[in-house]
C-alpha cells in the first residue's frame, strides 16, 4: 500500500484578504444551518402530507434564504470561529477582533 501524498506548498504562506475569508466562513456557517434546518423541517412535517415539485423547491429555496440570513446575522458564531482559525493560520493578529 502508497502512502498518501500531500501538495508540498505551504497553503499557510498563501494570504487571502480578510473579507473573503468571511465570505466563505459565513457560506460554510449557512450550509451548516441549511442541513439543520432542513432536518427540523422533515421531522415536524405531516407524515402523508403532499407537496407539489413546486412547493419543494420554494420550499428549499426558503430554507437557503433563511439559513443565509442566520449566518449573515451572527448565527451560532461559526464563522467568526472559522474566520479567526484561517486569519491565525496566516500570521494574523486576532486578539484585537474581527
């Protein structure tokens, strides 16, 4: 059996600017939510109940715009948690806030 071999380019020495790491943070919070909130949706739903192909994908599209919105508000704190983890990982000093 090979061993795995990983890229041998520091991806730490790479900086990527500040707001799209929070771009992508806030993206990775949302998708994070969607999958909850698609959960909770499946388990109070009426079992039997119909929805039309229409309904569904106003539906998802609902789920998607709210998750965005949590994660935009502030949601659980994910991705400043991620943001501040990517920011370290380049050398910056996060001590004085996002």
């Amino acid at each position: 059996m090979n061993p795995i071999s990983f890229p041998t380019q520091n991806l730490a020495a790479k900086h990527i600017e500040r707001p799209t790491l929070e771009r992508a943070a806030h993206q990775f919070e949302a998708l994070l939510l969607e999958s909850l909130i698609n959960s909770l949706e499946k388990g109070f739903s009426v079992p039997g109940g119909s929805q039309t192909l229409g309904t569904q994908g106003y539906s998802q599209l609902a789920t998607q715009a709210l998750a965005g919105a949590l994660s935009q508000a502030g949601g659980w704190g994910i991705s400043a948690l991620v943001t501040r983890s990517l920011l370290k990982t380049q050398g910056v000093d996060t001590e004085k806030g996002l």
